[in-house]
C-alpha cells in the first residue's frame, strides 16, 4: 500500500507505506537507479488509473489524497540550473 496526502497550507506530505510499498518504491527506485540516463515513473490511484499503484486514504480536513506521482531522475546540469542547495538562499 502506498498512499500520499498533502497539507498546502504548512507543505506537509504524508507518505503512508507497508512493507509491499516499502518494496515496490525500492523497486522503482532502483530501475531509475540501473537505467544510468534521465527517466521518471508514475504511481495513479484507482480514480487516475486502470492499473492503480497509489491507494486513498481516510482524509481528515487538513489533508488532501495525491492522485498522481510523477518521479522524475534529473541530470546533473538540471540540478545545478534548477534546485536550491541551502534553504537560506530561498526568497
């Protein structure tokens, strides 16, 4: 089972795993690991996808179910241009 919620007022994502998440993500992980070139993968719930991979939690009010996951393994040069290293540097 895996399921994501969200809070957007405080940034908050909850990951919610047992153990046959646990190994499916290491799985996906390791297949963006072995595939050496820029690659991504996808997780839908049943509400997004015919073959769903994200189940839906109960909700209480401060948090919203992720429908979709986009995994992306980024290039070095994309990193550098794109992420910031130290949140100090964010305005």
């Amino acid at each position: 089972m895996i399921a994501i919620q969200v809070n957007k007022e405080h940034g908050e994502v909850l990951l919610h795993l047992d153990l046959d998440g646990i190994n499916r993500l290491m799985e996906l992980f390791g297949n963006l690991i072995q595939s050496n070139k820029t690659d991504h993968f996808h997780l839908m719930s049943r509400e997004w996808s015919s073959s769903p991979e994200l189940s839906v939690a109960r909700v209480d009010e401060k948090y919203s179910n992720i429908h979709h996951l986009k995994v992306m393994c980024a290039e070095t040069k994309w990193l550098e241009l794109n992420v910031i290293q130290d949140s100090k540097d964010c305005k």
